[in-house]
C-alpha cells in the first residue's frame, strides 16, 4: 500500500484518520454501512481524484461498513487509478454496460447490513440513475435507508491540517493574483479578456485549475454575477467584482475582489465600506461556540437591508466550493475550531445594482486566521 495515494494529495494516516472518525460516527449513530455514489464523499475517504467525474456516463460507488475499510464498487475504466489510493478491496465492471451497471456488485456489498445510511439532505445529489436505485432498494428490501447527511457534514466541517494547508497555499496565490489588479485589467478591455486574463494569472502563480470564476461589472456596481463574461469594454466609472474558485491538489478558495476604474460614485464607496464594516462585525464574533446565524446577524445588522434576496452571507469552504455549513438565519451550526468558512455580505445599491465582498478564514481558539488577505478598507481606484 502506498505511503500516499498517486497525486501525493495525503498521506494515508489522514484517510485512516477520517475512517476512524466515520467508524466512531457510524457506531454512536447504529449505522452499519454508509453509502456513497458522489465525487466528493468518495475522494474524501479515498484520495480518488480524476476529471473524469466531468462525464456523466458512469456511475462510481463507495460502500464502508462499520468496521471495515472502504470498499470501491467502480467502472473498470478506474481500477488502475485506485489502485493507487489506500483502498484494497476494489469491485470493477465494464461499463456502460446493457443492463447491470455495477447495481449487482453494490447489491453484493450492501447485503449484509441492516442500515444503511446515505446522503438525502440538503447540498446532496443522486448521482446514479433513479431506476438503479429503485432497484438496488428493492433488491435490499430488508434493509433501511437512512439519511446520513449531517453525519457526514459533521465529518467534513472540521479540516485536519492537512486540509487547511492546501487551502491556505491556494488562498495564498489567488490573493497575489488579486493584488495584481492593476497590471492586469485596463479601462477599454473587454469583460471577458478580462476574466481570461486573471484566470492565467492565477494558473501561472501555481493553482491547478480555475474551475470557477464569476463575477460582473458595471456603472456603480453590477446587476449579475453568475452569468458568463461578455465582450462589453471596461469603462471609467466602472466597479468591477471577481469571484473566484481556484484549486490546488483538489481544494478550493473562493473570495472575491472589488475594483473602480478612474473613479468612483460616493454611493459605491459608502456601500464598499459598508461591506468591510459587515465582514469585521463577522470577524469580531467567529469563535468556536458561535452559531452561524449569529455571524448571518452581525453582518446583517451592519447592511441594514431588509430584503437581501442572496439568501446567504457565507459558507464552509474545503474541497468543494460551497459545503456546509451556511451563514444563514436559519442555520444554527456551531463554529468549531479548524473550520474552513466565507463570510460573504451583500447589500443593495438601488437601481438593480448590487455589491459583494468575501473573504475566507479559519475558525480558531481566539482570532480567526485570515486565509485570503484581506481587501483594503476603501474601494480600489485602478488608473485608467
């Protein structure tokens, strides 16, 4: 078994750690074997990672009993890739096939447990054909499904180091990438030339791979941040904001940056001072013992917006780009120490123009630490 599987991600202590933590779960909760059939649940327990999860032929399971290592249930396509993690039992088949695609093997390997806990709640997906499915539980008609997924986000929250190491490294170079700014975007650029260039800016500082990159630009602030870039010039006047989720070895940052290009409206300052003053009321409060909501309110108190149709002021952050927990008045999630969130508040400027800040940190025992460094306290003006 190799010391660390094939990229060199982890060492394999920290999959047997993990293991040992979903085991103690798994017993205290009468869950005899948890199932899994998406990307991330699965490279969390075994390092398996591939863009090949990008095609949605196959199907990929992962099946752990309560005293047992991992068991991999996988197309064959697969096979030599994990033979290279930890995992010693691996299940393949030849897939796409007719009409049995891996669903007797999983069959096999569920067969002796009685409960059988799965992901069915919020953030989760069925990653397997539904008709599968209903077959598989009809062929376990005496087992019970159950929902594991705060089970398994519980597990998730809490990043060893790691984990937090990746994530600080990547932090680390899109904050570079952001600092930046002003040798890289320019009154008269296209929005979409602009976005290309910080997505190779930061593919040069060393991330892996820009999986994500959002963000909008427009006279006093932006109206849309999700849609794709266009080819409208940059302007004087212009605010513009990008979001970003760059990678490193399968971990994520995800913050953002605001920028004005010549000048800037007294409306879009107070509003960008607004969002720092939010972010510090957060950071004031984001202690281990807090709940998210209290960290939703502190920044909510400070935005003074009744309607906020975002819905959410930040998130966990790790190995996908948005996890559990979230910094929501309904989420009463207590901050634990090495947990991974955002603190993402947004505000309204009238007109349909809205403005974002984010930063990403790391809850501790005292002060959290700043993964992404921070923005400065007033609107960057970029020279035209």
């Amino acid at each position: 078994m190799p010391d660390r599987n094939l990229s060199g991600d982890f060492p394999v202590a920290e999959f047997e750690t993990r293991l040992k933590n979903a085991h103690a779960a798994m017993h205290a909760e009468g869950i005899d074997a948890l199932f899994f059939n998406s990307e991330a649940e699965i490279r969390y327990f075994t390092g398996f990672r591939t863009l090949f999860w990008q095609s949605p032929t196959r199907p990929w399971f992962l099946v752990i009993p309560r005293d047992q290592k991992p068991i991999a249930i996988i197309p064959e396509i697969g096979r030599a890739l994990m033979r290279d993690t930890w995992i010693d039992d691996i299940r393949s088949w030849s897939s796409p096939h007719a009409f049995d695609d891996g669903i007797s093997l999983l069959t096999s390997a569920l067969k002796p447990y009685q409960t059988i806990g799965m992901l069915m709640g919020r953030e989760s997906a069925l990653r397997m054909p539904l008709r599968d499915f209903i077959i598989l539980k009809d062929k376990l008609s005496g087992a019970e499904f159950i929902d594991a997924s705060p089970t398994v986000q519980r597990l998730r929250m809490v990043k060893s180091s790691e984990e937090i190491e990746l994530i600080d490294e990547i932090c680390a170079i899109a904050s570079t990438s952001f600092e930046n700014a002003a040798n890289l975007f320019h009154v008269g650029m296209p929005l979409d030339d602009a976005f290309r260039a910080f997505r190779m800016d930061l593919l040069a500082r060393g991330a892996d791979d820009v999986p994500y990159l959002v963000g909008g630009a427009g006279q006093n602030g932006y109206s849309d941040v999700i849609s794709p870039p266009s080819a409208t010039p940059l302007r004087e006047g212009d605010i513009l904001m990008l979001d970003t989720g760059a990678t490193l070895r399968g971990y994520y940052c995800d913050f953002d940056r605001n920028y004005a290009f010549g000048q800037a409206s007294d409306d879009a300052k107070r509003a960008y001072r607004n969002l720092i003053k939010a972010t510090q009321a957060a950071l004031k409060i984001a202690r281990p013992g807090s709940r998210c909501k209290d960290l939703h309110a502190a920044m909510q108190k400070v935005i003074n917006q009744e309607a906020n149709d975002v819905g959410r002021f930040g998130h966990g952050l790790g190995m996908q780009l948005t996890e559990a927990p979230s910094l929501i008045q309904f989420d009463e999630t207590l901050l634990e120490e090495n947990m991974v969130i955002t603190l993402e508040p947004s505000l309204s400027l009238g007109d349909n123009k809205i403005m974002i800040h984010e930063e990403n940190i790391l809850i501790q025992d005292g002060p959290p630490r700043h993964l992404s460094r921070l923005a400065p306290e007033e609107l960057p003006i970029l020279s035209t």
